[in-house]
C-alpha cells in the first residue's frame, strides 16, 4: 500500500494558467487554431547580450557551485541599477538571487509566518500566494481590489486588517498587478507604509511588472525609508529581459533578510546556475534598448487589445495602468448565458468554434473576488490579438454552443448572478 499524501499536499492548488496552455497546445496539436493569450510569458526572444553571454559562460565552464545567495559581482550590478533606477541606497549585501521571483513567496513564509498568523492578501491574486502561505498553517485574510479604484491597494484595508486580525504578520502587495494590470500609487505606498511601520510586521512586495507601467510610474514600499527592513522586494528578467525560461529573479530587502534567505536557499537549491547570472547581468548591463523596446511593444499590444474589448457589448474595460494583461468585467455576458467566467474562457477555447479559439483565463483563476472577469495577456502577434477580439461577439452570440457545452460541463453553470 502506498503512503498517504500530507493534508496540504492532498488540497494543493495550482496557477491554472499553465493547464489552460497545456490544453491549448492539445488543441493546436490536433489542429485547430489557437489564439494564445492565457500564459503570462513573453512572445520575444530573449536578449542578445544574455544570449550571448550565456552561451560564452556555457563554454567557459561557469557550470559548476556558486555562492547560495549569488554570484558576488551579479549582486554589485543589481544593487548598482537598482540604485540608479530607484535612488536606493543599497549595496550588494541587500541582494539575494533566486530561481525567478515566485521562489521567494515560499521563503518569505518561512522566514516569516508561524501557524496561526494573519496574511492580508490583496485579491484577485497571484495564485501560488495561497499555497505558499497555508503551508506555514497560516491565515489568510482578503482585501478585494475593485475596478473602480482601478484596482489600486486600499490602505483602509490595511488598517482595518492590522487592528481587527488577533495575529497579524504579514501583507502581500503585488505592483504593478497580475491579473488585473493596477498600478499602486505613491500615496497608497506611503499610507501602507505609515501603517506598518514599527510593527512586527513584513511585507512581501511582488514587483516583476516594475517595467510595464503605462500610467505613472512604477513605486515600491522599499523606497520609503524606513520600509526596507519590513519588505522583501522582488523582480524577475522574465518579463523585462524575455528570459522565463532561465528562470532568474532576486528579491531586495535588509542584510539580515537577505542572510536568512539565502541560508534558505543553501538548504533548498544549492544556488542559481551561474551561466543563468552572467547571462542576466549581461541583459541588466546591455540589453535597456532592446528592453525598452520591448515594454514599448507591450503596451501598443495592451492599448489594442482594452480598446477592442471595451467595444464589445457586455464588457466593462479600461486601460490597464500596467503589465501585459487586460482584465475586463464580462459579469453581464456570463450571466445572460448562465456560465461562470472561468467557463466562458473554456467554451472560448474548447467549443465556440470547431476550428478556431481563443484562450484566457477565467478570473476566478485568481481567487472568488476574480469572478465575473477574464484575463487576457498580450503575448501574440498584433493582428492575431485582433482576430481574437473580432471573434468574442460571435462567440457569446453562439447560445445553442454554450447550452452544449453547460450540459458536457455542469460545474461551469452559473450558480447564482455576479453583480454587474
């Protein structure tokens, strides 16, 4: 008889994006054209320094052990931008790297969560918050971003949680915002920060979209002083570098911090490949043009594919403030037609059409407060994007289709109406 799996591995969830991928390459494979725009991942090649510079590191045999918080000169170049792009003041003592940036969701709970703690959690979310979390057996507490407040953090939530939470520990704030593109505002950060400050108290600030801000500017809780002992900062070259695939990230927070985690990812990791470094510092050092070309690329992309959905009838949507998603409110669509969001962005996918589909994700994907929404991300081609958006009233007008796909698929029945 094998053995049982623990409770928190019997009720894992996962970030159901890459199911959704997993499908549509299915699909694809058996040859129906498929519109991806379910995946956060960038549709560029990686940059030409990293390439190169990796592939040299390769040859010269930087394959080996490296230090478990990073390479030494990595962490000077980081701490060297990030002054220069922040005006911290940072030394490379305040930088750990890591394998991307979601693997320090799972240290920073360790450092810092004990069972029973209380976690704000600012939702609709990323979803591997939840798990990382309640595998420290610790409590979680919603805040709801609302489309009106343009999905910005509400600090009103903040106090309410840290004067009516028993044990409160710790708060996740994601800026810019996955899946719903808000852009925290520096008066939003300050009042978040006067809140947290001199209590026991951390904050995770997950800021891998530091680089898509498409309304104001990109701020961060670290940059409040004061803050950097409270916050663990961290950012990715996935989608700034296009580099998900190498997967390499940092986080940026006190010396202190920046020891444990790194005593953390000694027992865990070892260390990031050092090829993977040299190829990031290479990109970070003399890939900007190529990167902001990039971001400009992005947000035409984001532009076209808001001002399309927001033509559609039924469908609430804005400009997102930043990243490469759109999120818009499609509450009057799904209840017309009696499915939930997330049943709308698979009958998008599996059935609309027999030949053609378009693939997201429902909102609820990122938690209850998500429901009544999709995300869409902009990692296609201008003109496939428009096909796509071009194709959704169709879609919804297909109400013989979804009353096909409601009885092959009864848990995607709309149980009761979203609020519009």
């Amino acid at each position: 008889m094998p053995p049982s799996f623990s409770q928190f591995a019997s009720n894992l969830t996962v970030e159901t994006a890459f199911n959704v991928l997993a499908r549509a390459k299915q699909l694809k494979a058996a040859g129906k054209e498929v519109v991806e725009l379910e995946i956060g991942d960038s549709p560029f090649p990686s940059t030409s320094h990293a390439k190169r510079i990796g592939q040299l590191a390769i040859e010269a045999d930087h394959t080996h052990y490296c230090p478990s918080d990073g390479l030494p000169e990595f962490r000077h170049a980081i701490a060297q931008y990030m002054r220069s792009r922040y005006g911290l003041d940072i030394g490379a003592e305040h930088v750990v790297v890591g394998p991307g940036a979601k693997v320090f969701e799972l240290f920073f709970c360790q450092l810092f969560l004990d069972p029973g703690d209380g976690v704000l959690v600012f939702s609709p979310h990323f979803p591997t918050y939840v798990p990382n979390i309640l595998s420290r057996q610790a409590r979680i507490r919603f805040s709801v971003l609302r489309q009106e407040r343009q999905f910005r953090p509400d600090p009103a939530d903040v106090e309410r949680f840290l004067v009516e939470d028993p044990r409160p520990k710790a708060i996740f704030i994601n800026s810019p915002h996955n899946p719903t593109g808000g852009v925290a505002t520096w008066d939003d950060l300050l009042q978040i920060a006067e809140l947290v400050r001199r209590r026991n108290v951390a904050v995770f600030s997950d800021e891998p979209y530091d680089r898509m801000v498409w309304s104001g500017e990109h701020r961060s809780l670290i940059q409040v002083p004061g803050l950097l002992d409270h916050t663990v900062a961290v950012y990715t070259f996935s989608k700034s570098f296009s580099m998900s695939g190498w997967r390499v990230g940092y986080a940026i927070c006190s010396p202190v911090i920046a020891r444990m985690i790194g005593q953390l990812i000694n027992t865990t990791l070892s260390c990031t490949p050092p090829f993977v470094q040299l190829a990031a510092k290479a990109a970070l050092e003399g890939d900007e043009t190529e990167s902001l070309e990039m971001m400009a690329t992005f947000r035409r992309k984001v532009e076209l594919l808001a001002e399309g959905l927001s033509r559609i009838e039924g469908v609430k949507c804005f400009v997102p403030a930043g990243t490469f998603y759109v999120f818009p409110n499609v509450a009057a669509i799904c209840n017309r037609l009696g499915i939930t969001s997330h049943g709308l962005a698979m009958y998008l996918l599996e059935a609309a059409d027999d030949r053609f589909g378009v693939a997201c994700l429902g909102g609820e994907c990122f938690g209850e407060a998500g429901a009544g929404f999709l995300r869409f991300s902009c990692a296609e081609k201008d003109e496939r994007i428009a096909r796509a958006v071009a194709f959704l009233p169709d879609a919804f007008s297909r109400k013989e289709r979804v009353k096909k796909f409601l009885e092959e698929n009864p848990s995607f029945k709309l149980a009761s109406l979203y609020p519009e």
